[in-house]
C-alpha cells in the first residue's frame, strides 16, 4: 500500500506526456502486484476488479478511460459480453465459469489519452473438494454470548438487485432455518444473524447464491470458518498495593507498583495510571523525573492482576509533601488509594543505637548510686571526691537536669 502510495504520488508528480491518442505500451507505468491473492474454486463465476482504479479516483466514470486486461503473457481479453467464457466488462475481468487453468498473473492497464498505468493481481483457482476449504475460507469471528452477524463476503458483482437477493446458509452442509430463535438473515443484506452466541456455533458456515448468466445458472459460493471469543467479563477491581506510605530516603531512586486484582476479570477494559496532587503525573512532573513505569498485565493462578509502577528517579524532598494517587477504572467502577513518601532517616543501628546504650548504663549508673548511697550513707560522696570521677559525677546531674 505504502509502495502504491509512493508511486502515486511520483507519478501525479511527473509532468504529463504530450498528448496523443495512444500512450504506447512501453511507457506504461507498473504499480506492482495488489497484495491480496484471489483464491477461488473451479466452476464458479469470478470477477477481478482493476486493483489500481480505487487510487485513480472515479476513472471508470470517465469516458475517456480505457481499462484493458491480460493474463501475465497472453493476448489482452477482449471488451463486451459476448466473449466465449472470459471477457471484460465496465472494467472488469469475469471468468464465467472459472477453471483451474485460469490460476496465474492478471495485468490490469488503465489508459487515457495521456497517462497509463498497470497492476496485476493473482488468482488461485482450486478444485472444488474439502481438501480447498482451509485456502478458500473467510475466516469471521464472533463473540461468545453475543447477538453477532455472519457475511457472505465478495458478492456485489452478483447482486445487481439487492432487494430480492436470496442467500443460502448451511452449517457443516445442513441447511439453515434462516427464521428462528437462533438464525435470520437480514433482507437485503448478506448478513446471518446469531443471536446468543454459543461455542458450538462455531465451525464452517457456507453461503450461497444463485446467478444466471446467458441462459445457464451458477452458484456463487462462499465458505466462512467461524471462530467463538469468549466473552470479555468485567469485575471490580481491588488494589491491593500500594502501602499507604511508602519509607524513601531522598536521593534514592524509588519505584511504587499500583497493584490490581481482576480476578476473572479482563485486562483490556480496565484502566491504572497515576496522579500527583490531583493532576497527571505527566503535568506535573513535565521534567520526567516522577513518571509512570511499564504497564505490566499477568495472570497468577488464572487470576488476572495489573501493575502500573510510578518511578521516582530520585526522591526529592518535595515529594515528601505530594499528595499520590493511583486510580483504577473499568465499567463497573472507579476506585483510588492514596500514597505518601516519608523520609526513611539515613541512620545505621550502630550509631542509633548508641545514644541508647550511654542511657541505660547512665540510668543503671544511677540506680546503682542510689543503691549504694542508701546503703553507705555520705561515705559515696567522699570516695567521688576523691577519686576524682568528674566524668562520671557530671552525668547524672545532667541526666537529673533533663529529668
Ligand atoms: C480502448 O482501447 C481499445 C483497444 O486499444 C480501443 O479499441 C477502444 O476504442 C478504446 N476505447 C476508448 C474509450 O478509448
Ligand atoms: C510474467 O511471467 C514472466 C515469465 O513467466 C515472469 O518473469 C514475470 O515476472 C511475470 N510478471 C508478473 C507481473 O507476474
Ligand atoms: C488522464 O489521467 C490523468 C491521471 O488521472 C489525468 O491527470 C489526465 O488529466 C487525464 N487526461 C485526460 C485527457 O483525461
Ligand atoms: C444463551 O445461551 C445460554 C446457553 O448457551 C443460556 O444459558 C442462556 O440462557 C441464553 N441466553 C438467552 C438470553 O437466551
Ligand atoms: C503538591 O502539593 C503540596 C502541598 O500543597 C506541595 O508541597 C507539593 O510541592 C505539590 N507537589 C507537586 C508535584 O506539585
């Protein structure tokens, strides 16, 4: 796509050839190969579009564009209805019916009086067995539970009058009932309705419709497999992290999980992120230096958590006083927990524990000295004196002092 994009744009860029009535083949620009491959099967109508006339906007409706075809290597298909089995109309190649032969490189030119372009497209016709179905298959998907539609896809070639369209479903070869509780069909459209969608719906669903074309009558088929998602549930979520407040030493990197339990619950509706004083942690923090981590989804034990970090790198004292929230929401609820940082001190036990120690020997020192004075009277009082412990006599007035 990216390629086609280019090209168009180089080729509306390029200056416009001198007119003339026919732009000869060799400056014919190629565009390359539609990316997608048609795969179809034998003894059906096909129909290939012109890949490159929806970048040429509206070039069918303009009189004065020619949209010829070939087979990669093969003699142009010639215009009108009447061509034996292969032909081209308004711009189209039908092969009526396609057979396996057919398979291989369709070139499509698109000419004007000044301009040409081609593109090709590949088409795979297979043998119409079982052993086709995985490569001719449309793959759909529904969701377990849910009323959800069925489309028979690629037919508007066919559907000329789309009021009294009739398709035919069948599941696994048996023939709907397009008009019960389960299935009906849509007028008018190429939609199967589902309604409450079980596992066993899913599998292989055919649709068909019938298209006559100069006397003789085809049936355009087209298989679907469908796939059944299990039901997305919602349930309340729980944070379970973080703490209230959390110790960090300023400085220091730092990085706070928000925690979400979901039980059963699904990871893609339920929204976590962060918020600093009531705003995004974005704005305020527009520095980065407070940002939200990854968003970690995980299942524990088929219980599905969620985890949304906010990194501090590193904490500053203004931290100390921010307000941090970290908020959950999903369609069944809206839920915050609050957080504060609080300055762990910086201490190590020795020197904390140092002061404490000097207490309990001063204040055994001093139980000790009460002991002993009741005992001894005056005598205590002489012997400090002379053996001069100033050191020691001057703690416990200053102990008393603080007392
Ligand atoms: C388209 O091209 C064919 C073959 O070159 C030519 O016969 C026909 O007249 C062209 N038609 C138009 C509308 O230019
Ligand atoms: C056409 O066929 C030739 C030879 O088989 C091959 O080299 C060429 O790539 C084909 N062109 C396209 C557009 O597929
Ligand atoms: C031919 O097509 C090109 C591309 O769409 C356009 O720019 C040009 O005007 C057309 N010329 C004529 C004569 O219609
Ligand atoms: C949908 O189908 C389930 C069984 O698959 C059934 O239990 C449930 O009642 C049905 N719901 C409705 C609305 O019919
Ligand atoms: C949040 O508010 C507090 C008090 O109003 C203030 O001290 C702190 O700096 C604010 N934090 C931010 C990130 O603005």
């Amino acid at each position: 796509m990216l390629v086609l994009c280019l090209c168009m744009v180089c080729a509306s860029a390029s200056p416009t050839q001198p007119e003339g009535h026919k732009v000869a083949a060799e400056n014919c620009q190629y565009r390359g190969k539609h990316f997608k491959t048609s795969f179809k099967v034998e003894g059906e109508p096909v129909v290939l579009r012109c890949p490159q006339v929806r970048y040429w906007l509206g070039a069918s409706a303009r009189p004065h564009v020619n949209m010829t075809w070939h087979k990669n290597d093969s003699a142009p298909v010639a215009p009108g209805k009447d061509g034996p089995r292969v032909w081209v109309q308004d711009g189209a190649l039908w092969l009526v019916p396609a057979v396996q032969g057919d398979s291989g490189t369709y070139i499509c030119t698109v000419r004007n009086a000044s301009y040409c372009d081609e593109m090709s497209i590949e088409l795979r016709v297979f043998e119409n067995t079982e052993a086709s179905l995985p490569v001719v298959s449309y793959p759909q998907i529904l969701t377990f539970a849910t009323t959800g539609s069925l489309v028979c896809p690629e037919l508007s070639e066919f559907t000329t009058n789309k009021a009294d369209m009739k398709i035919q479903w069948y599941k696994d070869s048996v023939l709907l009932d397009e008009d019960n509780e389960k299935f009906s069909s849509v007028r008018g459209t190429a939609r199967l309705l589902i309604h409450n969608v079980s596992a066993a719906d899913a599998g292989s669903y055919r649709c068909a419709l019938a298209f006559g074309r100069r006397g003789r009558r085809y049936t355009v088929t087209r298989h679907i497999q469908l796939r059944v998602n299990r039901k997305q549930e919602e349930t309340i979520p729980v944070i379970i992290s973080p703490h209230q407040t959390i110790l960090a030493s300023l400085g220091s990197t730092l990085a706070i999980p928000c925690k979400v339990f979901l039980g059963a619950g699904t990871h893609s509706t339920t929204m976590l992120w962060w918020m600093a004083n009531n705003t995004s942690v974005d704005s305020a923090y527009q520095d980065g230096r407070v940002r939200e981590g990854q968003r970690l989804e995980y299942s524990e034990n088929n219980e599905n958590y969620i985890e949304v970090p906010l990194i501090f790198d590193p904490v500053i004292r203004k931290d100390l006083t921010t307000d941090f929230k970290c908020v959950v929401h999903n369609t069944l609820s809206f839920q915050m927990l609050h957080t504060t940082v609080k300055e762990a001190a910086s201490f190590s036990w020795g020197i904390a524990l140092a002061p404490l120690s000097l207490l309990v020997l001063v204040l055994g020192g001093i139980w000790m000295h009460r002991r002993y004075k009741h005992r001894t009277g005056k005598a205590y009082g002489l012997t400090a004196l002379r053996t001069g412990h100033q050191d020691f006599q001057s703690y416990p007035s200053k102990i008393k002092e603080i007392k």
